[in-house]
C-alpha cells in the first residue's frame, strides 16, 4: 500500500456547501492559475469592474458622488472577482485529488502531537520528527464543524516531516506550540445578506458604497445576479438579530434604513448572518521550521477587501 506523502485532516462530515461568497483579489486569481485553475474561476465568477461611492445629501436623498475603475489597466489580466465558496472549494478539492500522494481525511481530528527534538535537524528521508494522534469526531458534531472526539479506540498515528495548522482562529496547533493571538479585545459586530434583490437602486450591479446618517453599507455584485451586502451592526441590532434565531428580515430592516428613499427588498434571501471579529495576530508563524502557521491560526481581521481567503492563500503558497 502506497504510504501518502500528504494528508490532511477535516473534522467535517462533508464539505460545507453554504451559499457564502469570496471576493478573489486580482492577486489570488494569478496564484490559482499556477495550478490551472485561473481560467476556469475567471469563466465563471462576477468581475468587479467599476466602483460607486454614495452619499446622503442635506435632504435625506442618497446621491452618486462618484464612478471609478475598480482597478487600474495593466495591474493584473484578471480583475478582482466574486465567486461563491463552495464553488471554489469544489475546484481546490478535485485538484487536490488529481494527487495520488495526497489523502483527504474528513471527521478526522487531531488529539496530540509529540516533536522529537533528537531528529529536528535531520532531512533524512527516513526522519520523521512529528507524530500526530488522530481519532474520529462523532457525526453530528463533525457535520457542525466542531471537534468532539469519539472513545472508540479507533486511533490514527500520523508520522511527519512538517505540520501546517490552516485550523482557524480556534487554531489546535496553535494551542499545542502555546502560541496565542493578541490584539484588540473587543470584537466588531458586521451583518451580512446574499440575496436576490428587487430594487430601484440604479447602481445595484456595481460595487458600491453608501454612506447615510443610518449607517454605512457596501454592496458587492456576485455570479447569476446575487448580491451581497456588508454593513457594520450595533450591538442592539445584533442581539436583535439572535434573539429572533436569525430572522433575515431584522438585517433586511437596517438595509432598507440606510438605502431610503430607494426602495430595497429580496425575491430571495441565499444567506445572511451577523458575526464579531476581533484583529489580532500571532507572533510567531512557525515553530522549529517544521511547523507551520496560516490563515486565521494567525491573523484574524475584517475579511472585508479581501483579507480573509485571499490574505490566507497568500501564506501558504509563500510557503510553496
């Protein structure tokens, strides 16, 4: 049997399959066209051509202030895109699996690592100093995402050269090298809405944003005519939106406030939520240049502008 040269591990039952968005930076675009991927993302994702900004006027009416390129000529041959992240974790999925040497472990999560300082410095080929303890997740827990070890015995031992924790702000590896984030402690609330929209608002195909005396929104064109709305929430508004189980009209509410006097509603509402996030950063990346940090095990931040996915992929192809 055919020993994989890498593995990664999943507590997920499945791949997440919500109707969340990625706004891919020009950037990223070129990164995933190193793997052949660029053309196919290009194809199908929503371009972001021009940007609008908009302002609230002495009469309460909103006003276009201006209309400029979202990018300047000769920067990259893609522009910055949208496309949905179910979509783009399909595509890194199959390319990943065009690999033999590669294995998906999916409700799979890690319970130890023990680092063999002896062979650190070692790149033998038959060196390998990281072990890292597997078992599976319960079903109901790894279909949520969250790791909640089973007692079945049923023990995995990963030998390794290297490890790198993509794990989240909730990093394990990060735990396990006693690493931490620091950074601002308190966290700022944002509401979200993928929709279809029905509106009089002239600019809704085009990136834009408005600011009111209600409140500040972005609004972001995304693929088959969805949109996506970003506003910063209060924390009355938040509590609001949980208290109703996530009732989508509370965030419907805010928008039509801040888009007044256009007329804003949905033929259908894809997905919205409201989360907090805090910036914060890790002060080491990599441990023994064996172990290596990514992603939101890092740095968390507004994934606004493209800091989420596009920052995150950024990190690891470095380490490429």
């Amino acid at each position: 049997m055919s020993i994989p040269e890498a593995e990664a591990m999943d507590p997920q039952q499945r791949m997440a399959l919500e109707c969340t968005y990625e706004a891919l930076e020009s950037r990223t675009i070129e990164i995933l066209d190193s793997f052949g991927l660029g053309q196919k993302i290009w194809d199908e994702a929503n371009h972001t051509i021009e940007i609008c900004l908009w302002n609230q006027c002495p009469d309460g009416s909103l006003q276009r202030q201006s209309v400029s390129a979202n990018s300047k000529p000769g920067w990259s041959r893609y522009q910055e895109s949208t496309l949905g992240q179910s979509r783009i974790k399909t595509l890194l999925l199959e390319l990943v699996q065009q690999s033999p040497n590669v294995e998906v472990r999916r409700e799979t999560t890690p319970v130890s690592l023990h680092i063999d300082e002896r062979v650190l410095d070692s790149h033998d080929a038959h060196s390998y100093p990281l072990r890292v303890k597997l078992v599976p997740v319960t079903g109901s827990d790894a279909t949520n995402g969250e790791s909640a070890p089973q007692s079945n015995g049923d023990v995995n031992v990963i030998e390794a050269k290297y490890l790198l924790g993509c794990d989240g702000a909730h990093s394990w590896v990060r735990k396990q090298l006693g690493l931490k984030l620091e950074g601002a402690s308190r966290d700022v609330s944002w509401g979200v809405l993928d929709a279809f929209p029905v509106t009089d608002f002239p600019d809704v195909r085009r990136r834009c944003i408005i600011k009111s005396e209600s409140g500040n929104l972005m609004i972001i064109p995304r693929e088959h005519k969805l949109i996506r709305m970003y506003f910063q929430v209060s924390s009355e508004l938040a509590n609001n939106y949980w208290a109703s189980d996530g009732e989508p009209e509370v965030i419907m509410k805010a928008v039509r406030k801040i888009m007044q006097p256009y007329r804003f509603d949905a033929s259908r509402i894809e997905w919205s939520t409201i989360y907090a996030v805090g910036h914060r950063y890790c002060r080491e990346l990599s441990r023994y240049d064996r172990i290596f940090l990514a992603g939101d095990a890092i740095h968390t931040h507004s994934p606004k502008a493209g800091q989420g996915m596009n920052v995150s992929m950024q990190d690891t192809y470095n380490l490429g």
